[in-house]
C-alpha cells in the first residue's frame, strides 16, 4: 500500500465520521423543530382558551339603544311608587324624609 492509497483510506474514514455527525446535527435539528411546532401549538391554543368569547353571552336590549339587558328583571321588578329614603336638596344637601 502506498502512501497516497494510506491518506485516500483516512480521508474516506474522516468523511464517513463527518457524515455521521451531520446526520445526527440534522436528527437534533428535526427532533428540536418538532418540539417548537408542538410548543406553539400548545402557546396557540392556552392564547385561544384564555382571550377567546365567553359562553355566557350577554342579551342586548332590542329598542337600538344598544344597552346591555343586564338588570332588566331588576328594573321590572322595582316599585316605583316607594319613595326614596333621603331628599337630595340642589345644594347638594342630603335630608331625610
């Protein structure tokens, strides 16, 4: 064996260990992209959960006003015929009844 034939057989054994380092750089590569592809989609969906619509959807009142029907069984409900506890003067005196 010559000398050229010795240096070609560790030069193919130097690029059969390189080729096995970037196969397994490109394993890490793939394994590490999978992880961040599931990582976001967990991040999208804890985003979606969190900011989304609720359920319980609140009814708007139908005259246009574009009021919130919140305390309308309240409102219905209230006897508008009881007077008020205190009398509010325009000075902004507050006296009893």
């Amino acid at each position: 064996m010559t000398a050229n034939e010795a240096r070609i057989m560790e030069l193919e054994s130097e690029i059969t260990k390189r080729d096995n380092t970037i196969l397994m750089h490109q394993n890490s590569i793939n394994d590490l992209k999978r992880q961040v592809y599931n990582l976001t989609k967990i991040l999208i969906q804890m985003c979606h959960d969190k900011f989304r619509p609720s359920s319980e959807k609140t009814v708007k009142v139908d005259d246009g006003s574009q009021q919130v029907s919140l305390f309308n069984e309240v409102e219905i409900e209230a006897d508008s015929t009881v007077q008020e506890p205190f009398k509010l003067s325009a000075k902004g005196d507050i006296t009893p009844r």
